[in-house]
C-alpha cells in the first residue's frame, strides 16, 4: 500500500506520536547502559523499543533491531515499525519516518534511515567503533553475565558397556562447546557426565568376567571393550544358562552383593578410563569429577515412586508402574505411557532421568538443565520433563532443554559406518584424523620438523573433525566428510587456524609486540567492517549462551576471518606509519585475540605457527 502524507493526518501522527518522547528524552546512553552489560545489539533495541512507546504511547513497543543484510542497508536494522503500524493501524513508512526523526541515537549511529515499507536502517558510527574497542579488555572480551545462573549441562554420557564410537561425537563436541561457553560467561556451571552405568548389560557382562576368573587374563580382555561385550553377548545368546545367571547377577548387583559390585566396579574403571582417554585426545573438559552416572541414582529411586504416588500420578498396567499422561498418544490413538518400573520391580531409564532431574533441580538449584543428547531421544525428554513438572521435581521457573542433534551420516547419506557395516570407534576416527591431517600439514609444509608436525597435525586433525560438525547446526543430520572437513578453504577449522597464525606471523615477522596497546581509530571501510564485527562478538556469544547453537559462533568467526582478509588486503599494515599503523595492527591484534577465544570457546587449539 502507497500512501501519502497529507497535512491532517501529519498533525495527526505528530499529536499522537510526538507526546511520550519529551517524556523519553533522558533516555540513557551507551556508556551507562553497558554497565548493566548490555550488548550493542539490546542496546539498541531497547533504545528503539522506548522511543517507538514514547512516539505511540504503547507500553509494549519491540524494535527488533537485527543485524542488516547487506552493507547499503546499514550495520543494523529496526524491523518493528511495520507490525506496530499494522496494529495502531498506521501507515508504516510515515511511522517510520517520525522515529528517524526523532530517534536519539547520536552517540552511535551517523546516519539513521528509512527504507521500503518501514525498516530502519542504522549506520554505526566509526568514532564509537574505535572507543568501544579501545575500551575492550583483552582478558576477557566478553563480560561476565549480569545475572549469573546455575546451569546444568548433561553431555556426552555414554554408556560404558561399550566402547565410544562415532554415536558419541556429536553430543560430547557439541556439549563441551556450549559448556565451555557458559563456563566463559562466568555462569555455575555443572557438568554432568551421565553414563550408563547400571543396565542389565552389567549383569552379562559380570558373569562374562566371573568365568574368565584369572585376574591377570581378564585384564588382557578388558583391554577391547569392543571385543569383551561381543564375546559376553555371543555367550548370551548361545548358552541358555549364562543368560539365566546373567539375569540372576543384574538383581544380586542392584541389591548391593560383594562380588557383583566388584566386578562391576573394575569394569566401570576401565570403561571410565577409557573414556577419558578420548576426552583428553579430543580434548574435552570433562573429568573424573564430572561422572554423575545413572548408578548414582540408585538410592534415589524410591523416593521417586512415593512422590508419583502421592501425586496420584501412578498407574499400573500388565504389572507395570506408569504414567499416563493425555498428551502423548500413538498415532492411532493408542496412550504412550512412561514406564517406571517393570514387572518385578526393576526401575527404567526414565525413572533415573526422574530422579536425575529431582537431583540438579532441587538440590544443585539448577535454573536451566540442558540435555545434549540424540534427537531421537526426543519424545523420552519430552514426556520425562512433562511428568518432572507435574511430580513437582522441577519448579516451573527451572528450564528443562532437549538439545537434540541429528545423525552423523556417511557420504552414501547413510549413518556413518566402516566399510563391513560395522560401527567406527571413536578412537579409531580420531587417530585417522590426525593421520590425514599429518600427511597434508608435511605436503604442504615440508621443512617441518616431526616434532613440529605432529603438533600441527593434532590441532588441525582434531579441529577439523570438531568444527565440521560444530558448524552445522545440531538440529540436521550432518554428512561426514574427510576432504571438506580438511580443506583450507571455507567455512572450516584449517581455514580459522591458518587466518589465526597469519596475523600472529605479522607480529612475529615484524618483531612486534603482540601485548602492547595499540590505540584503534578506524577510518577506511574495511577497517570499518572488521571493527563492527569485532565488536560484535560478545553478541555472538552471548547468542550460543541463549540458544545453544554452536555452528552461529563458528558462522561468525568465518565471517570475521573474511572480513580481516578483505582489510588485510585493502589496507597496507606493516607499510603504513605513525597512528594509522598502530590503529591497523590494533585491528590486527584483536583479530587474533577474537579468532583465538571463539575457537577456545569451541574446544579448538589454536597454532601460533601453521
Ligand atoms: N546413556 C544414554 C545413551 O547412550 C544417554 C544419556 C543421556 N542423558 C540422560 N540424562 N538421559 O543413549
């Protein structure tokens, strides 16, 4: 719709608009407002937010302030004027025209305008760039949160009857990257490694180990995981009689006998070791003191019942404890209910997440609990944090997150696999990573030292199997792919580690001081877009924080790599003088501190030589 403004409806807009604004005009400016750490990016919003309520007299008014799609419709957009108009039944564009002209915003923005039917678009200013990133502590590039919370994150949590394999990627790179991050926003954050420790697997396995007996021959078997829950299941399968006392030992090691507990426990510590010693070559934050497994549940079960009994929210069907609750239904209508304890008494996977729950909310005082695990665990996290809330175990203000990932698919588009079928060992995918990434490393680089090599070669070969999948997003299934993932080219590990060691080798080149304080004043555009973006990571931190999606982050750092390429390009460093050459290599510095940090936050060792 088209519509000009005629002399009425002008006054009109103006009587209606121009009132609140008198009111607004002590709004607060940046400097103030950062104190209560507010990005650039809410900043603004709330800024635009007040002077739409001010300039309508609604109380709600949303700005949406987002980033600009390209460079002519300036560094930020205002978004919010149409739907408002729409609702007060406004024209737009007039709409927006007055708050142009009447937005304060002066010690930001150079030029505020109008574009389309209503969008706002916002120049940010170079002057305020260059302070801003002055002010910048390179300590800590992002500050701490306002309003630190308590989190609980449960990741990677294998089960420990088998051995890691490519199942558990996903889930244990994907949850260290938004641990690490929380744990950088100065969040309590409380890791939880909830391995499956107690199924009846341990009973096959138990009796697997009572009949190899010797203690120094059950060592050698121990050694392939893999290999002993094979063997353990081939006896299962085959001999009526081992699955009788495998049986039998499930209940004799829930019920606390000695023997079964010893047994269990050694396999648990080998399992655990080994687990461990991928976490380190990955490495991934997780420790000894972050093991919380479903055995550790197991007095807490109980209690668990009486509370879903006393909420009355316990059914029993074909012997079996339930809860049947309306929304979860088959497709042809049939109830889904959540199984508690079977017949004969023994509880179920989802009672220990019951209990788990009860556990980080009401005793850890968690106000956000994240679940890092497959997406096709979803309708088991969906109807335990429904019956959770309704049992009381977790307060309505506590958020319980699924954060599901899709399946890691080979190049055939199928789930990824070895040639044979067989399932690929975690360990294995890593050492052939770090393999392929040797060989590429010496074929480009063949001066290198060995030494010098197989450092390069772990942080590029881990790295690269860690960013390819942290940089889709979690929620598709993801294709594994040996040659994109190692590729200098794109959106992928290499290309962020070579961009970060090429500004370090600038430094290091020109014996320059990589720690002084060089005072930044931007001036030329590409100084100008690579300052915007610099200042701009603490939104996108702050954004994997709320959102829990890694592959935003790792967007980011490309884009920044890009745009450091293009001001490396355009404007001359080592060859430009006085202050314009402090400003460019203050531009530099920050690059590699911005660059180092994200990849940091990722779990990505960075090179200070490539
Ligand atoms: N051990 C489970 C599995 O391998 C994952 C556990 C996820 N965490 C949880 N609290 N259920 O499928």
């Amino acid at each position: 719709m088209h519509c000009t403004i005629t002399a009425a409806t002008a006054d009109k807009l103006t009587t209606n608009f121009g009132l609140g604004l008198v009111a607004s005009g002590r709004m607060t400016g940046f400097q103030s407002q950062s104190r209560t750490r507010m990005n650039l990016k809410q900043h603004l919003d709330q800024r635009i937010s007040q002077a739409l309520s001010a300039l309508t007299g609604q109380s709600d008014c949303v700005a949406m302030v987002a980033y600009s799609k390209s460079a002519q419709f300036g560094d930020y957009q205002a978004n919010g004027v149409m739907a408002l108009a729409k609702k007060l039944g406004k024209n737009p564009r007039e709409l927006g025209q007055l708050l142009a002209q009447q937005l304060q915003l002066d010690d930001i923005v150079s030029k505020i305008e109008v574009a389309g039917p209503g969008f706002i678009n916002l120049f940010v200013k170079p002057e305020f760039l260059s302070e801003r990133l002055n002010k910048l502590n390179h300590a800590q590039l992002v500050a701490p949160a306002a309003q630190p919370q308590t989190v609980v994150i449960d990741y990677s949590s294998p089960n420990l009857a088998k051995e890691m394999h490519v199942g558990h990627l996903r889930g244990t790179i994907i949850g260290d990257a938004i641990a690490r991050t929380f744990d950088y926003l100065g969040h309590r954050l409380i890791r939880h490694n909830h391995f499956g420790d107690w199924g009846t697997q341990f009973g096959m396995l138990i009796t697997y180990m009572q009949d190899l007996g010797n203690s120094t021959e059950l060592g050698t078997h121990l050694a392939d995981l893999e290999q002993f829950y094979r063997a353990a299941k081939q006896r299962f399968d085959a001999e009526p009689d081992f699955a009788e006392r495998a049986r039998a030992n499930v209940v004799k090691l829930q019920s606390g006998d000695a023997d079964c507990l010893a047994m269990w426990q050694r396999f648990i510590q080998v399992s655990i070791t080994h687990c461990q010693q991928l976490y380190d070559l990955l490495n991934i934050t997780l420790t000894a003191n972050d093991v919380v497994p479903e055995s550790f549940y197991n007095n807490r079960l109980q209690a668990v019942m009486d509370t879903l009994i006393v909420k009355g929210l316990l059914k029993e069907s074909d012997g079996a404890q339930c809860v049947f609750l309306d929304e979860f239904k088959t497709k042809e209508g049939e109830p889904l209910p959540v199984i508690v304890q079977k017949t004969g008494g023994g509880f179920l996977y989802a009672t220990t997440d019951l209990a788990a729950i009860r556990y980080r909310c009401a005793e850890l005082g968690a106000q956000r609990v994240l679940y890092v695990v497959d997406a096709r665990q979803s309708l088991h996290f969906q109807q335990v944090f429904k019956v959770a809330q309704l049992a009381g175990f977790a307060k309505p203000e506590c958020s319980l997150e699924h954060l599901s990932y899709g399946t890691m698919m080979g190049k055939d588009g199928k789930p990824f696999k070895t040639r044979s079928g067989d399932t690929i060992k975690l360990v294995d995918l890593c050492l052939e990573s770090i393999e392929r990434a040797r060989e590429l490393v010496s074929s480009k680089n063949p001066d290198l030292s060995t030494e010098q090599c197989a450092v390069i070669a772990r942080a590029v070969g881990i790295g690269a199997v860690k960013y390819a999948d942290l940089s889709k997003n979690r929620n598709s299934d993801y294709m594994f792919d040996w040659d994109t993932m190692l590729s200098f080219e794109g959106n992928t590990a290499p290309y962020l580690l070579y961009a970060y060691a090429r500004i370090r080798s600038i430094f290091r080149k020109a014996e320059l001081d990589t720690e002084a304080n060089y005072v930044i004043n931007v001036e030329a555009a590409e100084e100008k877009a690579l300052a915007l973006k610099l200042l701009q990571f603490t939104e996108s931190v702050e954004t994997l924080a709320d959102e829990c999606l890694p592959n935003q982050l790792c967007l980011y750092l490309y884009e920044l790599s890009g745009l450091f390429m293009k001001f490396y390009e355009c404007c001359p460093v080592l060859k430009a003088e006085g202050t314009v050459q402090q400003s460019r290599l203050g531009l530099c510095q920050l690059t590699a501190l911005t660059l180092k940090q994200g990849l940091e936050l990722l779990g990505i060792t960075t090179l200070e030589q490539m």
